[in-house]
C-alpha cells in the first residue's frame, strides 16, 4: 500500500464531504459519506502511526539494554564470565581455557 499519511486522507475527507454538503447534499450524499470514510481512514491512521511510534520507541530502548555487542558472536568465560570473541583460545583476564 501506498504511504499515504493519516492527515491527508483526513483533510480530503472533510474536503470531499463539506463540498459535496455544500453543493447539493441530496445528490452528492454518496460523496459526502466517501469523505466520512476518509476522514474515518485517516484517524485511524494518525493512532495507529502515533502507536507505531511508541512501539518503535520501546523496541530501540529494549534492543539498546538487551545486546550492547550488536549481533556478533560473543562467547563468555566459564571462570570469571568475561565476554570474549570467539576466536580467543584463552580468556584475556583471567587466562582460563576456553
Ligand atoms: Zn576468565
């Protein structure tokens, strides 16, 4: 689907109905509820964004706390727990083989 924000299709739904009520509501009744249904649309576009936005912003928060070592394979020492690449044979702090 197109990206398409909520307060365009709000604006040109009380645009299209407010003309058409305008202009003659007994012919144009059927543009009047098009606009409704845009206006419709588009509120329910601008929560959704507006939710998608938080959720958006929690996931960083808990990706931020969650691996501090991007996504790169960290093994940890058995001995002292120190995280150390996979490609030490030996832990670097305390000498423990891995
Ligand atoms: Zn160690």
């Amino acid at each position: 689907m197109a990206k398409i924000h909520g307060s365009v299709y709000l604006l040109v739904g009380l645009l299209v109905s407010f003309l058409s009520w305008k202009l003659n509501y007994e012919k144009l009744m059927f543009f009047f509820y098009i606009g409704l249904i845009f206006v419709f649309i588009g509120v329910i576009k601008l929560i959704t964004g507006l939710m998608k936005k938080k959720n958006n912003e929690v996931d960083a928060h808990k990706k931020h706390g969650k691996m501090p070592q991007a996504h790169r394979q960290v093994k940890y020492c058995h001995q002292c727990g120190s995280a150390l690449s996979p490609h030490h044979r030996f832990c670097s702090r305390c000498g423990a083989r891995i």
